[in-house]
C-alpha cells in the first residue's frame, strides 16, 4: 500500500467525521494545525482513496490537495543568526517549507559567517545528518560561496539543496562535488520576501526541494521500510500519552525514514523499543532507536525490509 | 536611491546589486535616508573587504522639553501636558536626575508634574535630547548591518559631515584602505560639489 501525501484544509464544523474517514481508509494525520476557525490537517493516506476523501468532504467545502512534502523534515542551514543581520531570507525559506506541508528547522551556525573563517561543529554536523535534506542559504558572491562550502558540507550525508545570489549555472559549475539541488537568484537581502519576483524564487526553491524528495522516496520504494514512519506516530501517540504533554509545535516529527520524537531519550528510549507494533513485532525489532543532537530527544531511524525481512 | 545626492556601490565581483538592494533597506529601516547625503561602498570579496564612506547632511536641531510638550508654570509647579510621547521616557530621565524621583509625578500617561523644588525659569528650553550625539552611532551600526556576515575586524572614523568604515575578516591593510578611503572621497566630492 502505497501512502501519499496530502494536505486537508476545511472548517471545523463536522471536522471529526472528516478524521474518522481519514483513519478508517488507513490515511494518517501527520500534523494538524489549527489556524482560526480553519484547520490544517497534514495527511499520509492510500493513493486510490483520495478520490473518496474529496467526494466526502465536498460537502463540508473542504480541500484536499497533494503536497509531496508533508512527511519530512528539512533543515535550513545559515552561517549566522546574527540579530542585525534579520529578517534573514532563510526565514521565508522555512516558512514557506512549513506552509507546503514539511517540518522545517532553522540551524543558525555558531562560526559559519566569514569566508576563510567559517567553519562546521560536529554537533551541527550531527543535526544536520538527522533532517531529510538541508537546504543551504547562503550569500551574495560566487567566490565567496566557493570557498566556504566545501567546509559547510564536510561530513555532510543527507541531500543537500544550495542556494545563493548567483546565477544557477554558476553555483552548479564551482560545486564540486556536486549536490542534489541549486537554486540561484537568492542570496542575501535585508527584506520580507513580498513582491511576485521574490515569491517566485521561493517557489523554486520549493520546485527543487520536491524534485530531491520524489527521488529520495523512490529510493525508499525499492526497499521499503519495515514499517511506515507514520504508522509508528500513531501507535506511539496511542501507547505514550505523554506525548500530549509536550508543548513543542511538533511533538513527533515525521521524517522520510523515521521519526523524532520529542520526549526523554534516557527516560523513554526502553519504554518506545518495546512498543508491539503487530502480534510479536517491537519496534526495537524494525527501527534504530538513538538518541538526538537536539536537546534530549529520541531518533528512531527504521530499518528497511532488506535488513529486518519484516513489514508491518 | 530616493534622498541620497550620491549613492555607488562598488564591487569587484558580480553581486553589487544586491548591496544596493540591502543598503537601501536599512538605511530605510534605520531612519537614516535624510540624514546621509552620500554613500558609496566598495566590497572586494576575493580578500574581502567591505569600505563604506559617506557624507552627512546637517544634523536635525536639539529636542526641548517645549517639543515634547506644552509647559504651564503656576503656584510653584511646573505641569507638562506631553504632546509626543517619543522622547518621554528620556524627557523623566532627566527630571528624575536633576529633580529627584520624589519631586517628579506622571499622574497620567500624558501629564507630568513637578513640584516641592523652585522650578527654573528656562525650563521650556531644556535640551532633552541631542540627536547628533548619538547619530553617528546609528550610522555606524547601520553601515554594521550592511556589511556582510563575519567581518569582525573593523575600522571606523567619523568627523565633521563625514565618516568612514572599513571591514574585513582578515587584517585590514592599513595603507591601502586609507587610499581606497581617501579616493572615495574625492570621487564623492567631484560630484557633489
């Protein structure tokens, strides 16, 4: 069975109906925000079932649209966050992440500003390596960029989207070697993105990041995971109540081949392997469970069936 | 740019538009577009090095306490009904300081009162705020602002109507910016005067 993904927007009236049907077409609700009186609901659910979705909720004036990135979770890398040097580009650039379905962290560098100075810890390393995919905004000159990303990306794993002022063309002929995805014409600038040009860039950056998901879960598809990271959210919502307790926007966050779960690795980690998923399968048995870089929290990295030869 | 005499972004790469995108935003945002009259910035980024040099325009007149708001002297007590909130909080700083907290009251949001200490006579024409004082401050944190992330080692001069700024993350060569500096300005005066 293959999940896809989509975005639900409608009102809350009959709301709970709309969930129900959701679940019981074997969809799951990834992320629900609640904006006004409308709400958000981020969907992974059966291809050939989506038409059903839309036939029932056309009477409640919902909207279903396809949003290949729900279900992941992208990091924003910048050299700095430096207070005089805000409102960042890189704000626009997680937010308009946020607003096409994905999870979206910013990681500001401790000492990535400069050219010959900049450099990459090993925890930013690390926090980077747990994301799907980074996305790198950097500045305005292509010598600049030239020098400083290959010490930005060193030790790197995940696909890596490079963006910066110059041309496209120019940032894909001085990587080397090459990454995932580019987008030019970004860069550094003072202002909110707010004209049709401005917007239009996001928009590709957006184009690019779609392109590098489709790919990377089609690698999945060839070796599927034992068990879909979405199915894993909602056993440990059901199993961990605790989890309602965690205030974070996004309590578990869920990626293309795990999961981050916002509660104590030290207290919780046993707790969570020991979790049945099916008859005598544990989570333990299909999915590395690892402690995070970020704060205390738990990485569950699921193992494909080639390694378990298990699917749940 | 609207309300600059002269404004030239200088670079040796391609990238200089975008600097002129970002020194007009800030300037804008950091209420400085009347106050400079030139600016021109020169990056290098191959060493890399980021200059700014700029003339200013005469510098805006003091803030009395007549500015802030209307002073009425009666019985031994000074009332001041305040029209712009904008310099209020500097405006008690002083009172507090000269009066003592005791002797000044703000009943109101818009009224402040002091009394039990002999008022002075000039009272209306106290200087609460010098804007010049802290104006080359404000332009150098803003040419700050401008300049790219990182470059830490700096370099700054203001006097008269004039200043200057030069940056990089590496040492600065003190020869060669005080050229590059002094021929800025010289371009900048050919065309401005």
């Amino acid at each position: 069975m293959m999940l896809v993904p989509i975005t639900y927007k409608g009102g809350v009236y009959r709301l709970d109906e709309i969930i129900d049907y959701i679940e019981d077409l074997g969809g799951y609700i990834v992320q629900r925000h609640n904006i006004a009186s409308e709400v958000v609901l981020q969907v992974l659910m059966p291809k050939e079932d989506i038409k059903r979705l839309i036939t029932f909720s056309r009477p409640l004036a919902g909207e279903v649209t396809e949003s290949p990135l729900v279900g992941t979770e992208i990091v924003v890398v910048i050299p700095s966050l430096e207070i005089h040097h805000l409102p960042h580009s890189a704000c626009d650039v997680a937010e308009y992440l946020r607003s096409n379905g994905s999870k979206s962290n910013i990681l500001g560098m401790a000492r990535g500003f400069g050219k010959r100075i900049a450099q990459l810890n090993d925890e930013e390393r690390d926090l980077i390596n747990e994301h799907d995919l980074a996305i790198y905004v950097l500045g305005n000159f292509a010598s600049c960029i030239e020098t400083k990303f290959p010490k930005l990306r060193r030790g790197i794993t995940v696909p890596i989207i490079l963006t910066g002022a110059p041309d496209r063309d120019v940032l894909e002929k001085q990587t080397d070697p090459p990454v995932a995805g580019y987008v030019g014409g970004l860069g550094r600038f003072m202002h909110r993105t707010q004209t049709e040009a401005d917007i239009h860039r996001l928009d590709l950056v957006i184009e690019e990041v779609e392109k590098v998901v489709a790919a990377r879960r089609q690698e999945i598809a060839n070796d599927p995971l034992s068990v879909s990271p979405a199915r894993l959210q909602a056993i440990i919502k059901q199993e961990i109540p605790e989890i309602e307790e965690v205030y974070s926007p996004a309590p578990i966050a869920v990626q293309l081949n795990g999961l981050r779960l916002k509660l104590s690795y030290p207290e919780y980690a046993q707790k969570v392997r020991d979790l049945v998923i099916e008859d005598e399968v544990k989570v333990g048995d299909v999915a590395d469970v690892l402690p995070s870089r970020m704060r205390d929290y738990i990485l569950i990295r699921i193992r494909p069936l080639s390694e378990t030869n298990i699917v749940v | 740019m609207s309300g600059l005499d002269y404004f030239e972004v200088e670079c040796t790469e391609e990238g200089s538009d975008n600097y002129n995108k970002i020194a007009t935003t800030v300037l804008q945002d950091h209420n400085l577009l009347g106050i400079v009259e030139g600016l021109h910035i020169y990056i290098n980024p191959a060493y890399p090095l980021f200059v700014a040099t700029g003339f200013i325009r005469q510098t805006r007149s003091v803030i009395r306490v007549s500015d802030v708001g209307n002073v009425l002297i009666q019985d031994g007590k000074a009332t001041i009904s305040v029209g712009d909130e904008t310099y209020l909080a500097a405006m008690l700083k002083m009172f507090w300081q000269k009066f003592g907290h005791d002797n000044v009251d703000q009943p109101d949001r818009f009224t402040v009162i002091i009394k039990n200490v002999d008022i002075p006579k000039d009272l209306r024409e106290w200087v609460v705020i010098d804007p010049s004082e802290s104006l080359f401050k404000d332009l150098i944190y803003a040419i700050q602002v401008i300049a790219p992330e990182g470059f830490k080692v700096r370099r700054e001069n203001y006097g008269k109507n004039r200043f200057s700024f030069a940056a990089s993350e590496n040492t600065l060569p003190a020869e060669d910016i005080e050229k590059i500096i002094a021929d800025r300005f010289a371009k900048m005066e050919e065309t401005l005067r």
